[in-house]
C-alpha cells in the first residue's frame, strides 16, 4: 500500500526540518489534519459520531428499496390482515345488536293528503263519541269539572299529580329527558299520554285553546322522539303505553280536525304516529300474549281501525286483533268467568276489557264467539260475589284497595248494535251466600246478604289458592285468607305494591300474604296447589286445601267457618328434616292490634265501631310467635292503601316443618250481636293429623266441640243437636287445567321473544373492555416480540369467532 493511500503522516527526509507533511503534501501546521486522519496514528482508532448516523441513513435507504421491491400483492395481503383483525371482532359487535336493531324498526307508512282529507270526514262524532267511553290507560277520575281544570292548570306548568300516587314534574311541551325519569309508574303516565288526555277533556270543558294546543306539542314532540328512536328508552315502546295512547290520539283528532288552527302538516305527523303504533301493536315479537296487556294490544287495534279507518292494513289490524283475542280468550278467562290473573283487581281491569271487546266488534259489524259472550256474563256473575257494599275487593295479588261502588263499566248482551249505551253497574248483590271456582281457585263466602247493602251485619271470607304459572300479577299467596266484616277489612294481603319502589320484591314473596310457606322460599317457587275438599252446610262451610313443592314441602290448610262469626283455620306440614314453616297473619292498617290476656291470644279493634275480633293461634311445640309492623327486614307488617305503603300490624308464626300444626281462631263480636261468643281460651284436645283433630271453645253459652274425624267436619254445641258437614273430593278439573295451560303454551311458542336488551348491554360493556385491552397487549407485543405479533392476531381472531359462536348459538 503506497503511502500517500495510507494516510500516515511521515516526517520530511531532510533532518531538522521544523514542519512535518503528510504524505499528499500538506502540512500540518500550517493546515490540520481531519480527525479521522489523526486518529489513524491511534492503535485503537476513534469512530466519527458521523458514522452511526451514516448507517442510520443507509439502514433506511436498504429498507426503502426492500419495500420499493414488495409487490403490490404483498402490500394488499397484509392491508387485509389488519381489517380481517378489526372485522372479526366488529362482526360479533353488529351480531349482538343487529336483532335489537330489527326489532325495533318500524318503516314509516306513506300517509297521503287523501288520507288526511278522508280522516277529517270519518267516522262520524257519534262513532268517535262511542269510542271514548273506553280508556286503556291510567283514566283519571275527577270528581267535578273544577278538578279536571285544576290538574290541567298545573300541567301546563309541567307538574303531574294523578290518584296521588302518580306525581312528578315533567318539561312542556316534551324533553327526552322525561322518558326515562322517575319510577315505572310515574313514566307510564307520561308515556301513555295522561296529560294530553287531561288538556283535550279540560280544551273541551272550557274551550280555551291554550289548553288544545299544549296537548298538540306534547303529542308532536313525543312524535318526533319516537321516529327517531333506536332503541326502547323508559316505556317509549311499552305495550300499555301504546295501546293506552290509541284512544288518546283518537280524541285529540276527533276535536283537532274541525279546529280553526288545524294544519295539514301537524296531521300528516299525528296519522303517521298511529300508524306507527299499528305496526307495532301488531307485530308478533311485540305482542304480550300472556297477560291482560296483550287484550290491551288487541283492544287498541280495534280502536284505531274503527277511529282511522282509511290508514294502511286496517282491514288487516282487524283480522289480527281478533285470531290473537281468539287465542288469548282459551287461557285469560276460564270457563267459570274468572280472569285468569291472581287478583280481584285485575278481573274487575278484564271484565272491562272483554266489555270493550264486544262492543268493538259490533262497531265493526263482526259478530262476537258465544263462548266469549258466555264467560262474560259469568265473570260478572263472579265479580258480584267479590264486590262489598264499597266497591272493595279482597286484597288478593295485585289488587288496589279501590272503593268504586259502581264498579267497572260494562255493556248488556241483551241488545246489540253501535247504539247501545254502556253499563255503570254490575248487579251489586252476590247471588250465593257461597261460592267455589275449582278450576280458578278461589271461595267466597257471604253473611247477612238478607240485609244488603247495610254494611254492618255482613261479612264476607275470601279463599284463594289460584296459580297458573306465567300469568300477570300474582303473588306467593296460594291458600291465603282474607276477612272483612262490617264494612272493615280484618285480616289482609299487603295488596298492589307499586312498581319500581322498594320492597316490592318482598311484598309479592310469601311474608306479603298469610300463605303458609318455607320460610326463605321464594315467590316463583315450583308448586301447585288443589282443592282437597270441600264442604257445606245451613250454619258451616269447610273447604281443604293442599300445596305440594317445592321439593319434598306439603302445606295442608282447612278453614271452617261457623256462621256468623267464627272461623277455624287448621294449618299443618311435612317436608324435610330442619326445615321451617311460617305464616304472617296482617291485620288492616286501621286495626288496633294488642296482646290478649294468655299467649297466642289478640284482641283486634277499630275507632269508632262496636266490633271486636277476639284472635287465638294454638300451635304444637317448638313454635314461635312474633310481631311485626312496617318492617323491611324482615320483611312484614304493611298494607298499601291508595297506592301508599302503610304499616299494619302483623302476627308471624314459625315452626318445625315435620310433626308441627297450628291452628288459628277467630271470633268477631260486638253488643247484640248473634253467634258464638267466646269465654275464654280455646284449646287443641287433641291432633293426631290433618284428617283427625278436635279444638274445645268455652263459650258463654257453654262448651263448643269442633273437630275432624277423616271425611266429616263435626261441630257439637251445647244444648242444641251436632252438625256435621260431610265433605266432598275436590272436582277433577285437570282436564279443565290442561286445556288452560296448552293453550298458554302454544300461545308461548307462536309469540316467543326474549327480550335480552340488558344482557347485551351487558355482554357488549365486557367485550369492549377486552377489545380495549387486547390492543394495548398488541401495540407493546409488536414492538417486544414482532416475531409473535401475526400468531398471536391469529389466535385473538379465532378466540373472537367462538365468542360470536357461542353468543349466536348459546346465549342471544
């Protein structure tokens, strides 16, 4: 290697010289090497910090023509593995929310101006006028004009106050706010169009527009909301807040279309929100088959084709309406008149239903089934025998402690046509002094109808031991009790616990009723309940009751009641060892309740009234006796009167299930009266089991046998001959049973929709969190192990699609 390419500095060959070249010739005094130049004389050369920049350069120069040489294939290839990560997982996101999406779609029918032009002229006002008579909704009763007008007065300042339970404040005309605010009960007056059914009667009352025009943007605004809605927000799509504003939205049109500030857009928007709504009432996966809100649904078809006659598909909603009623009709209402949903209150709700029902189709000139027309006079027949002089209903299910003296509104069957007038009033006086529904389960027994409608010497005793599972508003109180005497309720039911509150979980549970049951069984345990026997006689009536389940529990309950005034209940078990059974006896809320002179013994009074209810429990060992007044935990002790939790006292009796009984006595007596008043204690001679047992009663006219011996019920009184009552096997009704309940169940199959809204709110919060976190884990994979990042992608997308699997398949 020459020296000059060495770059090697080398000292001038004349000796002494003072300068040094290097071998190119330059010297280095008088012009400095570089750096690199220096460091060549190092053994150990120094690198130029230039260098490493140099082949940062060179490295990214190398990459850009490796990438410059991919082929456009490769770049699609890997384009469409990074979609494919993201698609898979979007995928499942749209598959959990596509059928919610479906569901809740509703296209928007073409509402011409010759429909508009032909729902301004029909039907006539007297059809309209007809049609008005029947609410589907939360009706409010005013008791004169000045009422009506107050309530308006205070909605058109946004505050709501209906049967003074239902109470709010809300925004005018509309906030979307409100759709979701406050308790169920408190959105279903809104969202079924309470107020705008108050300003149009108050519009009508007085005939200021203010009142016309405020119902027209709340309606308009409500309008607007729900087409632009995705999904069901509060009851924006309930089935009682739709049907409920059908007969709503047909009055405010009946007045709107003659008034002098009618705009043809304004009723292009009301006409397309009923046809909306008839799209939705109609359609299967909406439709409640399994209670009354599903004759609702029907009810406000047929309103809405009669109110609306030239909208789309009416002739359709026509057809619909009545093959749905058809099959509802085999398992809402039994053949003994009895609507078929654990509660007085809502039979009186059903018979003014069925009611409607039938003048509808004379409306429509359709002729109603006989058998429809047959369960109807029964059930009136039926509704007489649990109506007191007040217009109360025993406190059985969910019943409202409503005193309607006229009852429901109801029509005759003894003409036909669109001009008949409705009914105020079922026949008031029960027909039977007993009464007894096998198939329905219930028993009514009256005292002193002969003085009816005087309150005071009658009484009436109300058995219930009804339970078809899947129908509307029952409570756990199968073989429950209720009393009333002298126009006072003595021993109760918690009654209709308002939706949404707390509590009402417990209120509908066991300790809500004087049911005997497991103690911490729950409501919907699996059970059934018959009528043993049952027996009856000129001073006595006995019916035998049996609950079987859950498991290997067996309640038996026999309550005789010796006319007029005494009532023995024999309560006993058998079930598993360790286990215990309980009964929580609530009096009325206006009941005094105190201790009596010996244990087990209640003395029961009202202010104000001569009677008293003298109360003995007698119970076999290991029992304990306890009270309990408006309490939560446990939960015991309330009545809900005007839809308000009032505390009541309350009994509870607890004990072993096996080789335990107990037996409950009551005696209602005032000055004068007539029957069996007590002297004393009674007490249990002796118990062997259900079929064989004997209770003394001193009395003041002596000493009182009552007891069992197998099928005979047998009392001897003092002084006078014994009476037996022979008693009878419960008739078979599982025939009866069975057609109830395939019809329920076929009904069930064709109408089948699980509403999974929650859990895919849910399932999408979870996976969102897992979507989130598996992303973080592949941003810091591909820069740690790139060499993993594509296995790694493979194995996520394979983990998602058996998610999207299983979800498909197993869960929605």
């Amino acid at each position: 290697m020459s020296p000059r390419s060495s770059g090697v500095l080398r000292r001038s060959s004349f000796s002494g010289a003072p300068f040094s070249f290097t071998a190119s010739g330059h010297c280095v005094k008088c012009n400095p090497l570089p750096l690199r130049e220096k460091s060549a004389r190092s053994p150990f050369p120094k690198i130029d910090p230039s260098d490493s920049n140099r082949r940062k350069i060179r490295s990214r120069k190398n990459k850009s023509r490796r990438m410059e040489q991919e082929t456009g294939s490769t770049m699609a290839r890997r384009l469409f593995a990074q979609l494919f990560f993201y698609a898979v997982p979007l995928l499942v996101f749209v598959r959990i929310w596509l059928p919610e999406v479906e569901h809740n779609y509703i296209p928007n029918d073409r509402i011409t101006e010759a429909m508009v032009d032909q729902a301004r002229r029909q039907p006539e006002e007297a059809v309209f006028r007809e049609l008005e008579e029947f609410s589907l909704g939360l009706k409010p009763l005013w008791k004169n004009d000045d009422e009506l007008i107050a309530a308006a007065e205070k909605m058109m300042r946004g505050e709501i106050e209906i049967a003074k339970k239902f109470s709010g404040k809300f925004h005018v005309p509309f906030s979307a706010e409100d759709v979701e605010k406050g308790l169920p009960t408190s959105q279903l007056s809104l969202a079924a169009f309470v107020v705008p059914k108050v300003l149009t009667d108050a519009y009508q009352r007085t005939k200021e527009e203010k009142y016309l025009m405020t119902a027209r943007d709340i309606i308009l605004g409500w309008a607007a909301y729900e087409r632009t809605a995705w999904f069901p927000k509060g009851l924006l799509w309930n089935n009682h807040a739709i049907s409920a504003r059908i007969p709503v939205l047909a009055q405010f049109w009946r007045v709107y279309r003659s008034h002098p500030r009618y705009d043809p857009e304004t009723a292009k928007a009301i006409l397309l929100m009923v046809a909306r709504s008839a799209r939705l009432l109609a359609d299967p996966a909406h439709f409640t088959f399994s209670t009354n809100h599903g004759i609702m649904q029907n009810l406000a078809l047929w309103h809405l084709c009669i109110a609306f006659p030239d909208l789309p598909e009416v002739e359709k909603y026509k057809r619909v309406a009545l093959s749905r009623m058809r099959e509802q009709m085999l398992f809402y209402m039994s053949d003994e008149g009895v609507i078929l949903e654990h509660s007085p209150g809502y039979h009186r709700e059903g018979m003014q239903m069925i009611s409607a029902a039938l003048k509808y189709l004379d409306l429509m000139k359709m002729p109603a089934p006989e058998a429809w027309k047959e369960k109807y006079r029964r059930g009136k027949d039926f509704y007489a025998q649990l109506k007191r002089p007040d217009g109360s209903l025993p406190m059985l299910g969910d019943t409202v402690s409503l005193q309607d003296p006229y009852g429901p509104r109801v029509r005759g069957l003894e003409t036909d046509g669109p001009g008949e007038v409705l009914d105020d009033k079922i026949d008031s006086l029960p027909k039977r002094a007993a009464s007894l529904y096998p198939i329905s389960g219930y028993a009514l027994w009256w005292n002193g109808l002969d003085r009816w409608p005087d309150p005071r010497p009658l009484n009436q005793s109300a058995v219930a031991w009804s339970y078809f599972p899947g129908h509307g508003h029952k409570h756990a109180d199968e073989m429950s009790v209720s009393l009333w005497a002298g126009g006072q309720t003595w021993w109760t039911n918690v009654g209709y616990w308002p939706y949404g509150e707390k509590g009402r979980e417990e209120a509908v549970s066991w300790m809500g009723s004087n049911a005997p049951h497991l103690i911490e069984e729950p409501a919907e345990s699996v059970r059934s309940a018959r009528l043993r026997s049952y027996g009856e006689a000129e001073r006595a009536a006995v019916v035998d009751l049996e609950r079987r389940g859950p498991g290997a529990y067996v309640a038996h309950r026999q309550v005789v009641h010796w006319r007029p005034n005494l009532w023995v209940i024999v309560d006993s078990a058998t079930g598993r060892a360790g286990d215990r059974t309980a009964t929580a006896w609530t009096a009325s809320h206006q009941v005094d309740l105190s201790e009596g002179p010996t244990p087990g013994a209640y003395d029961l009074k009202v202010k104000e009234s001569p009677l008293r209810l003298k109360a003995f429990i007698l119970a076999s060992e290991n029992t304990k006796i306890k009270q309990l007044k408006g309490s939560m935990d446990p939960f015991g002790g309330w009545e809900v009167v005007d839809y308000f939790n009032v505390p009541a006292p309350a009994v509870v009796v607890e004990q072993p299930v096996n080789g335990s009984w107990a037996a409950t006595l009551w005696s209602l007596e005032a000055p004068g009266s007539a029957g069996v008043k007590l002297a004393g204690a009674p007490a249990m001679q002796s118990w062997e089991d259900p079929d064989h047992w004997s209770i003394a009663l001193p009395t003041e006219s002596g000493r009182v046998q009552i007891g069992r011996e197998g099928e005979r019920v047998r009392i001897d009184e003092a002084g006078r001959p014994p009476q037996e009552i022979a008693l009878l096997p419960g008739p078979e009704i599982q025939g009866p049973l069975e057609k109830i309940r395939a019809a329920y169940e076929t009904a069930a199959v064709k109408y089948r929709y699980n509403n999974l809204f929650d859990y895919r709110v849910k399932i999408t919060r979870y996976l969102v969190a897992i979507f989130l976190l598996q992303e973080i884990f592949f941003f810091v994979c591909r820069r740690a192990v790139a060499r993993f990042y594509f296995g790694f992608r493979v194995l996520n997308i394979v983990g998602w699609a058996g998610v999207g699997l299983w979800l498909v398949y197993f869960r929605l």
